[in-house]
C-alpha cells in the first residue's frame, strides 16, 4: 500500500468530522497508511482568490508545498472544495510559468515536484484494484443515491475526474461493497452551497429538487462526498420540509460511512450519531447516546 500526505482542510475539522474519522477508520481497516500534513491551513477554497487571485493560487500551493518537504508526492484531500482548489492552482502555475515564478517567491519553495492531488474516490480505487472486499455487514436493503455535487467533476479539463455529467466512482465503490445505487439524473446538480448566506431560500429549493429525484428514483438513502453538500441535504431537510409541505426522511451519509460500516468498520467510529436525518435505524444500529459536538 502507498503512503499519502492527508489535508483534512477546516470543515472536516470543524462541521464535517464524522466525514474525517470515518475516512480515517476505513484507510486504517483497510491498511492504507494517511499522515496529515504538518502545519496545514486553509486553503482558501471559495474566498481568498476572489481578494487576491495571486493569493488564491499560494494558498494551496504552499500546503502541497508542506507535504513535498515531508516526503509525500501524493496528497488526499477529502472535501470537494478543497480538492477543486488544490487541482486549479496545480494546473494554473504548471501551465503559466510566470504565475508559477510569482507563486515559488510568496511561498519561498520550488515548485519542480508536482505533488499529485487525489480525492478518497480516486485514492480508493487505486488501492482497491484487484482487491477482494471483505463484507461483514449486509446492506442489500439500501437504495442509494449518489450525489456528487458540482465540484468534484468541473471543470473537466482541471480535474480530470470520472465523467463530468454521469460519474460512477462512488456508485462503483458502494456496489463493490454489497450497497445497491440507483440511477437518477440530479446527481452533478448544484445544492447551492454557502449561497444559503444571501438567498437560503433558494438552496432549499435545490434541496427538495435532489431530495424529489433521488426518492422519485426509488432511493432509500443519499451518499455524499462533501461537507457542504451533506449541511444542504440533510441539516436543511426538515426546513424543506416546513417550506414546501414535503416529508422527506432521507439519510444522508457520507459515502465512507457506507464503505466503513460494510466492512466491520465499528459504529462509534464513523459518526453515524451526528447527522439531523438519523441514519441509524436504516442500518439497524441502535441509535448511539453521544454529546452532540
């Protein structure tokens, strides 16, 4: 198994840490070997470029930058906000060498070793191939909807990422897993993310139009790959609900969740107790007494 550099990034750290143990418990199941890097901040996703463009570039490079000097030539970075940015800033000061310059001198550090910028998906696939899948828990009553939300595949030409308009990699993965998926056509729609901020009732409104899909498609569950996504679809359910008369009760899990909980993953290490739509009854776990953090 490879070793990789891990950028858990603000919102697995903060809002989304059931995404960040449950990852970390399923690479340690499966013995896949994570190291965080060192001295990591924020990467900027979504805010620092638009006040400084330059700026928005040495952010990501400079944590890429950490994890060369620690030895690492591939890095994991789970929120999809973060990956796109990592992967943009890659791109741009690989094809402008002027900008590349500019970059080298902000964050004191040569940029001649790319640092190889990877989601779980993609780092699981790779590590999985030709791997048999030990299953210790069955969830052949599932329906999930995968929902990959408007950043992991776009742009296509930066990101390189499974299909732009029709990703499979997380139904994949699931599937190897014994969890059924189903076909539905929101899966690369946008939720809206932070524009609940200016306009919430807007992104509720894309809310219920993933959450109609995905029950219209006959899905019992949806799976996510995004903090942001997950806030949208699951603590904002129960608005969508109040504002348009709907009784959506759909769990919303972070797909290594599922992945983890197949394989024997123990519950208390995946989160499950921290979601507003609880999701423990779908999967016949006795809801789990915890303090809410």
């Amino acid at each position: 198994m490879n070793r990789y550099a891990y950028y858990p990034g603000c919102s697995l750290e903060t809002m989304a840490c059931e995404y960040d143990a449950s990852f970390r418990n399923v690479c340690a199941h499966l013995g896949i070997s994570l190291e965080e890097v060192r001295d990591w901040f924020c990467c900027g996703a979504g805010m620092v470029g638009n006040l400084s463009p330059l700026l928005g570039l040495a952010t990501p490079m400079k944590n890429l930058a950490l994890a060369h000097q620690s030895g690492f030539d591939q890095l994991v970075a789970p929120c999809s906000a973060c990956y796109n940015q990592f992967k943009r800033a890659s791109q741009e000061v690989e094809e402008d060498a002027d900008v590349r310059k500019q970059v080298e001198e902000i964050i004191e550090y040569p940029l001649d070793h790319p640092v190889a910028v990877l989601h779980p998906l993609e780092m699981l696939q790779h590590e999985l191939d030709g791997r048999t899948l030990k299953i210790q828990n069955d969830l052949g009553h599932l329906r999930v909807a995968c929902y990959y939300g408007c950043l992991l595949t776009r742009p296509p030409k930066v990101v390189n990422f499974d299909q732009c308009e029709d990703p499979q990699s997380m139904d994949r993965l699931l599937q190897r897993a014994g969890i059924p998926t189903v076909n539905w056509s929101r899966k690369t729609f946008c939720c809206g993310a932070f524009y609940a901020i200016v306009n919430p009732s807007k992104v509720l409104e894309l809310a219920r139009e993933i959450l109609t899909d995905a029950a219209g498609a006959g899905a019992n569950a949806v799976a996510v790959a995004c903090p942001v996504c997950h806030l949208n679809l699951d603590a904002r359910q129960p608005e969508v609900n109040a504002a348009y008369g709907t009784e959506f009760h759909l769990p919303v899990f972070y797909f290594t969740q599922l992945l983890g909980h197949a394989l024997g993953v123990p519950s208390e290490g995946l989160g499950l107790w921290r979601h507003v739509v609880d999701p423990q009854p779908l999967l016949g776990i006795a809801g789990v007494a915890a303090v809410r953090s």
